[in-house]
C-alpha cells in the first residue's frame, strides 16, 4: 500500500467535509439521497474499524434556496440565510437517517469560525465534541449560516474542517472534492497537468498551482484546500483531497484511487504542545508537592492530591505554570479547573471533585496532553 493510501487505513480521528455540489444536484436542485448512503455506509466501515468519525456538511443554504423557490442563481445574504434556516433542518435529517441505516447516531453542532477564536466557546465547543465520540455518535458539524457572513460569502467549510482537526487533535482530514487532488495546473484546461501524490511543505510554487472552481452551490475551491491543509498541517493533522463525485469514495481511498495527500512534520499532540508552549501566555501558576512533579516528569496527569498552592488569577481553559516545592518551573499546561476552582480541589482525591464543586470537567486539574515539560 503507498504512503498516501496507507493514511486514511491507519486514521484514529477522522474528519470528512462534504460540500455542497456533491450532496445536490446542480441540475435540479435534489439531494443525491444514494450518494449519501453510499458515504454512510463508507462511515459504519470505518467505524467498524475503531475510527472515530466527524462530518463538516454544507448543503443547508443549497437545499433551503430550492425549498423557498429561490432558483436563480445569485442571492442576497439575507436569502442564504433564510435559505440556511430552511435547509439546515433538511440536511440534518437525511444525515440522520443515512447514518442511522447503518445503526449509527448523528449530533447536529453549529458553529461559525467565531468559535474557534473565543477561548470559553472554543472549549466547551471541543468539550463537547470529545464527549460526543466517547459516546460512539458522529457529529455533524455546519457552519451555524443563519448568523453568519463572510463564512457564507466565501465558502469557509474547508478551513472549517482543519480548524475542528486543531481544536480535537484529529490526526487526518480529508475534503471530498469534484477533482482526484492537486494537480499542477487546471486539469481541465491544461490536459498536460499532473496529479501531485505528497506534499510536505506548502510553498508559494504550490499556492500558484490552485485553481478556483465554484458551481451554483459550491463557493470554494482549491485555494480554500490549501488554506485548510496550511492549518492543519500546522496541528500536525494529515489531510487528503480525493474525489468525492464517486459511490463510496471513502472505499475507493482504501482500495488506493487517486488523491493528494499533505503531510506535517509533527503528530497532532506534538503540535498541541508546542502550541501550548510558544502561543499560550500564562496567566498564573499552580504549586506542586514532590510526588506530582515525579508523575508529570513520567508524562501523567496532574491530579488535584499532589496541588499544594495556586497563584494568580486563572480561568479554566487558561495556560499556567507549573512550579515544583521550590518555585522552579517544571511545566506548562491548560488547567480544566479556574483558580478558586483549584484552591478548593487541593489536596483532595479525585473522586472528591464532583462533590468539592458541585461538578465535574474531568479527573485531572490538567490532563498529561494539555502538559508540557519546561524543557521541551
């Protein structure tokens, strides 16, 4: 099996983006209900398989503009959104029951790339993917077009994608497209163009090779992938562009057709921690007793037993140091608890979170993935 090949057969958490052309027919306007169901079924595959599996879908505004008779073919932005309004309740439900032949269970999340910046929505957001995929569902996420703009404007499904593989730690992405990948030109245009197998690096040679292919109902194209592989890559996720105009496209990665496949330099946790160490400002610092800076040192969790001190003024979600009995940093890390929080967890077993504050965000105070040892 080729390299390229071999990343979607050795994915953990995957991402699926589906755009518009492929879910609706352009001609009429119609869902491509068999074509769906083929996809879903390339789904319940790899869930089989132990995948973890999250779909970004638009579709809404396209299904919604035929709904409403909004046929021609240029809108204003108050009728997309009237359209994604309309839509957005008919592509969850043939996602639900595309899914649910196959004995699998959909969760709808809307969200704008708005979320991804604010730090508190962006948390509860990854929060509440994590739980989702723990519980066996898979989320469909969408643009949340009904508020949004510029997403509408200019088609953000693609980085939206990428920017869901950062915030899960997804360690493959892949955007199902009209076109097998990269080539080296307009494929269309130029019958001399090649397919590029791997790319490394994103260079400006490579951003000179995208082309911009928009229909009635898709307004991306190639420049959008590469933007997304550029922030993926950045995550350490993997991302592939494959055709997606086929039955089964998933399958047809797995049995080795044609795609690009970009490749980071990192894993995603190795990015996740260098991120934390070189983005994140700290915003105070929590104290540890001997016993913790031992199990950190060993890649563990911090536990809320092992917490002797708290300074400064932190919220969950925040960056923070973490000092050893002599006031020497050892780590650095995103705390799942606010600093009163933690003053009143220290000390206590981990079972006691639940019944110390009235609720829990997990047994650790920072989880051994959110930490990073000072030296690295």
């Amino acid at each position: 099996m080729s390299l390229q090949h071999a990343v979607l057969s050795d994915a953990k958490r995957l991402i699926i983006k589906v755009g518009s052309a492929l879910l609706v027919d352009e001609n009429t306007g119609k869902l491509r209900r068999a074509w769906l169901e083929a996809l879903a079924d390339d789904i319940a595959h790899l869930r089989e398989r132990g995948v973890e599996v999250i779909v970004v879908s638009s579709g809404a505004i396209a299904l919604g503009r035929r709904l409403l008779g909004l046929d021609h073919r240029t809108i204003s932005l108050a009728d997309k959104q009237a359209a994604a309004a309309t839509g957005q309740i008919s592509l969850s439900q043939v996602w639900q029951e595309a899914l649910g032949r196959n004995g699998l269970t959909m969760a709808q999340v809307l969200v704008t790339l708005e979320d991804m910046e604010g730090r508190r929505r962006y948390l509860n957001a990854r929060g509440t993917l994590n739980a989702l995929l723990a519980r066996g569902a898979v989320p469909l996420i969408n643009e949340n077009d009904t508020v949004a703009t510029e997403e509408i404007r200019f088609g953000d499904n693609d980085r939206l994608g990428a920017k869901v593989a950062h915030m899960i730690s997804a360690d493959t992405l892949v955007l199902l497209s009209d076109i097998d990948g990269l080539y080296t030109a307009d494929p269309r245009k130029n019958p001399d163009a090649t397919l590029i197998p791997e790319v490394r690096e994103l260079t400006p040679e490579i951003f000179d090779m995208a082309g911009v292919a928009p229909t009635m109902y898709s307004s991306g194209g190639m420049v959008t992938k590469l933007q997304a592989a550029e922030i993926a890559m950045k995550a350490g996720c993997r991302m592939i562009i494959a055709r997606g105009t086929i039955y089964h496209p998933l399958k047809a990665q797995l049995d080795g057709a044609p795609n690009t496949v970009f490749l980071p330099s990192e894993s995603p946790l190795a990015a996740r921690r260098h991120w934390i160490a070189t983005s994140l400002k700290a915003t105070g610092a929590i104290i540890v007793d001997a016993g913790a800076a031992k199990a950190i040192a060993a890649g563990k969790n911090l536990l809320a037993a092992g917490i002797t001190g708290v300074d400064g003024r932190f919220k969950h979600g925040d960056a923070v140091r973490i000092l050893d009995a002599d006031g020497h940093q050892i780590a650095r890390g995103i705390t799942s608890y606010g600093a009163e929080e933690t003053r009143l967890l220290m000390g206590h077993a981990s079972g006691d979170i639940e019944a110390t504050l009235g609720f829990t965000r997990g047994n650790a105070v920072i989880h051994s993935d959110d930490l990073v040892i000072a030296d690295q």
